[in-house]
C-alpha cells in the first residue's frame, strides 16, 4: 500500500523526469517544421501539478493527491498531449477519490478510468499515440493485480506494458514507421511512469535537473537520485562523486570503500563492475574520500561541489522567482462580470495579429501558437475577463482546440463556445464574417461557412533533417504548405510564398491576405506583394499586413 506522501512523490519524481527528456522527445516529431512540443507540452502540463502538490503540506490522503493534481493538471494542459495527460490523470483521481492509501489493484483500475476518458475525450482516436500506450498499459497493469496487488509489482507491470506499447506504435502507424521513430505522446507517457516507478519501488524521487538534449549520453546518469531525498536537511558540505579505474592487483572487496565512506558521510552510492567502481558521498572531508579511493586504483573522475553554496543559490533564485512571479499574477487579467451579449477571445502571436484581431472585435488576445501553446489556464483566465455572457473562443491552431475545450467546464457563470478554427486566416475570416444583429446560431453559422472557405498557406523552415512525402528534407531548407500539405521545399522563403500563393489562387478566389513575420523585412514584403499582383492581375484583391509572427515567414488567406 502507499499513501499520499507517497503518491505526491511519485507525481513529482515523474515531472521531473518528464523535464530532463522532454528535449529529446521535441525531436521526435515527424514533420520538420518547427512545431515538436510534445514533449516541452506535457513537462509544462506535469509541472503544474509538481508545482501545485509542492505548495501543499504532506497530511494529504492518496485521494486528495491525486484531485489536487489532476485539477492542476487540467489548468496547466498544454497541447494535444497535455490534455491528454490531464484527462488520464483526471480519471485516475476519481478511480481512487476518497481513498487514505491504495494498493497495485487500485492503481491499475484508476488508470484504466482515465484511458476510457482520454478515448472519449478524442473525436477520432487514432492508435500508435499516446492513447494506445496508454490503454496497453493499463491492460498489463490489470493482469499483474490478478497475481499480486503490491504497488511495485503492479506499476512495473504498467511500465512494461507501455514499453512494449510505445515500440509497437511505428507498426500501428505507418508515418511513424517511415520516419523511424515512436509517437512522441507515448514516448513522454512512458517516461513520466518510470519517474513514478522510482518511487513505487525505491521510495526515490528522480532529482530535478536541466534537460538532456536529444541524443546526448549522460554519463553521470548513475548519480541522479543519489541525493534526491536529502535537499532540505545538508548534514554534510560536499557532494563528492568519482569514479576508480580497478587495478586488477587490487583484490580488495570495494563494499570496504563504502562501509569507509558511510563512518565519513552519508547519501553513500558505491556500484563495481570488472574495471571501474562509480562512488557518491556527501561529506565534510572529500579529500579523505579521494585519498581512501586510491586504495583501490586510479582516479578517472572527480566532482565536488558544495551543497550549501547550491542551498543558498537555489534558495536566492527561489525568492526572485517568487517575486517575479508575484508581479506577473499582479499585471494578470481581473475577472469582469458578464455584462455584454457576445465577446471574443482569439489566441495569435506577434504585434501585428495581436492587433488585427483586436480590431475585429476580440476583446482578450492570449499569446499563443505553434511550439509555444497556451494552456487551459491561460485561456480560461482570458475568457473570465471578458464581459459577456457568451464568449466564443478562437484557437487557430488545431493542437491548441483541446486545451480551449477543456475551459468549457471549468466555467459556469457565462457560456464558453470553442470555435474549431485551426489556422489564423480561419480564425480572422470567422471574425470578419461575424454579423452582430444575426442571432448566436446564425452567426456561429455565418462563421462556420467563412472557416469552410478560407484556404491557408504557411511558409516556414525545416527544423531538422528528415524524409517526408517522399522528400528528402534538410534542416533549414524552406517548406512551402498549403492547408497543412506540404507543397514546396525551397531556398528562399519570399519566393517560397510567390510560388505557393500563385498555386492556391483559383478562378473563385476573391480574397488574398499576405501576412508577413517577424524575420521578413517591410521590403522584402512588398516585393513579395508586387510579384504576386503582377501575376494575377486586379481580379484580386490582395492584403499585405505585418504580423510580426515568429516561425512562419508568411501565413496566406486565400478565399
């Protein structure tokens, strides 16, 4: 069994695992442009609750652990994957609500309540993703209680299951297959669930560090727990951490180095293969250490760092942290009453979009886009502060709908409609199509049909090499997009769009809207708008307007 201090470590151990890696599960994503954040949405979402639970004190019920963090959770969901999370989180906490403590049994029946809400939170589930390593899990974890219901035995079970899960997801989905990867989305599951591990099994929570960026090999990752229980009560100075080259003359037992180590210090970690012991201390005397070590070879490595310093550090960038933390939530959005009919929230990024949406009629613009989404919370503040009884929100972005959609809930003195608009061109046709003496319906309606006619086109750069479509890709090379599809792969992003918009324009279209980002110049824009109408004539009206968004050299409306 396990109670609640236990469960609040297991889920801080996991978002702190979910931090180290989630670099490396950035790079996972399969398209090369710049939008993998799987994995910087899902160690944002799993920090919320890390962050949350750390403010409560420890007399808390394994059930009220798990509410505590998955309303977290449900705030801070960031992306697609982020809410996913949250949803399988939320549905874990009722699976154990009111419970003191749990066993391997409960655990496993939990998680299969939250899989069943992730699938039918999920318009079309698509398997290979997240929700597939999530659901084989759970599986795995119900068979292992049949046969004993100890929470290490079960959770073991459970990350097996999703192990076996995630390498199965390239069969399940063909695209991952093809890009030789897993899903990112289970990737981070998977890794969040052997952070628990280390605390079901071990009683240890994995340690807070910086990210490892894709790729790299950590060598010291043997060390990574060794002092994660030890942050508030610094006994002794130093961390001391080495590694001894074994001198095959020595046949002294190195379990001696460490009963050694244990009379000077405590935290003591001493692990010995045929050629190296890997040793970990803290201690007042390192020189001691060093010294007793050479007893048994050489000396290939030493760290020592002083962990009172770090204390002190730490504890000076806790309170500026803190400070500026108290600062933003004074400049935060108050809550308005909902005095007005109708109001409006767009989410964009960049100056220029921020005030064309303003200028449509949006009262709240809440910064956001691809690889920086907003979350739950960030939406949900913005939707409050705008008076009126019914406030439509515009995502323009489709890995942004689900975090809007979780907002919808979460509000009950005024009517939250999510509109699907999943680019910025549907989401500012939607606004100008807006008809205020129209009623909700018709206007919701008029706003729909103007989603439906918008065709976007986006002109960005690939993040990383790759093969896509049957393309051969390299980083930096610029990618031309139509509705998503990749089209063009060229050199230059302002003949990029030249080309892209001339292809999109059809004999129907009316409407052509150039908006330009922050790494293209007022001239290079205009250049870009002079070659275009030279081409197709004043049939067309076209736009040009300086957005000032990041990533996307330009985003076209065409209608």
């Amino acid at each position: 069994m396990i109670n609640g201090i236990d469960l609040k470590k297991a889920f801080i151990s996991g978002a702190n695992n979910i931090i180290k890696y989630k670099a490396a599960i950035d790079e996972l994503n399969i398209f090369p442009v710049p939008d993998g954040d799987t994995g910087t949405n899902m160690s944002m979402t799993m920090s919320a609750a890390s962050a949350e639970l750390e403010r409560h004190g420890e007399a808390m019920s394994a059930g009220d652990v798990a509410k505590t963090a998955a309303s977290a959770l449900l705030r801070g969901a960031r992306g697609n994957s982020g809410v996913i999370l949250s949803l399988l989180f939320r549905g874990f906490s009722k699976g154990i609500e009111g419970m003191e403590s749990v066993n391997g049994t409960d655990l496993a029946n939990a998680l299969g309540i939250g899989v069943e809400a992730a699938y039918k939170a999920v318009m079309k589930p698509t398997e290979g993703t997240i929700l597939t390593v999530s659901r084989m899990a759970c599986e795995a974890g119900k068979a292992a209680s049949g046969i004993n219901d100890d929470v290490a035995y079960v959770w073991s079970a459970i990350c097996k299951g999703a192990a076996e899960a995630l390498e199965e997801t390239p069969e399940l989905l063909p695209v991952l297959k093809k890009a030789g990867v897993v899903d990112a989305g289970g990737k981070g599951l998977c890794v969040i669930f052997d952070g628990m591990m280390s605390v079901f099994k071990d009683g240890v929570i994995i340690a807070k560090e910086e990210p490892v960026a894709a790729g790299s090999h950590e060598e010291d990752d043997f060390f990574r727990n060794a002092a994660a229980e030890f942050d508030q009560d610094i006994r002794f100075t130093y961390c001391t951490e080495f590694i001894v080259g074994r001198d095959p003359e020595i046949t002294t037992d190195p379990m001696e180095l460490r009963a050694f180590l244990e009379e000077i210090g405590d935290c003591v970690v001493v692990v010995d293969d045929e050629e190296i012991i890997k040793t970990h201390v803290h201690t007042e005397n390192p020189g001691t250490a060093l010294q007793k070590a050479l007893e048994f070879g050489q000396l290939l490595t030493v760290k020592i760092e002083n962990m009172k310093e770090q204390h002190r550090r730490a504890a000076e960038a806790n309170e500026q942290a803190k400070a500026k933390a108290e600062a933003e939530k004074s400049a935060a959005l108050e809550p308005a009453e909902p005095e007005e009919e109708i109001g409006f929230v767009a989410v964009s990024v960049g100056e220029g979009l921020h005030t064309l949406f303003t200028d449509l009629g949006c009262t709240h613009i809440v910064s956001g886009g691809q690889t920086m989404n907003p979350s739950t919370a960030d939406i949900l503040s913005a939707v409050l502060a705008t008076p009126a009884k019914t406030v439509i929100v515009l995502p323009n972005n489709k890995n942004i709908i689900m975090a809007a959609e979780q907002v919808i809930p979460l509000v009950t003195d005024r009517q939250v409609i999510v509109l699907h608009s999943r680019t910025i061109p549907q989401g500012l046709s939607a606004m100008l199509a807006y008809d205020p003496d129209l009623s909700l319906e018709d206007g919701l309606d008029a706003m729909k049909e103007a989603m439906k006619n918008v065709a976007t086109g986006q002109v960005t750069f690939a993040a990383r090499d790759s093969e896509f479509g049957g393309h051969k890709i390299k980083e930096g090379e610029i990618l031309g997009l139509e509705n998503g599809k990749l089209t063009y792969i060229e050199k230059d992003p302002c003949q990029t769009a030249v080309k892209l918009t001339r292809s999109m324009i059809q004999r129907g279209t009316s409407f052509v809207t150039l908006i330009y980002g922050e790494d293209i110049t007022e001239a290079q824009a205009e250049d870009v708008y002079n070659r275009i109408k030279a081409k197709i004539g004043d049939d067309v009206e076209i736009t040009l307007v300086n957005g000032g968004q990041p990533v996307y050299y330009f985003i076209i409306s065409v209608e």
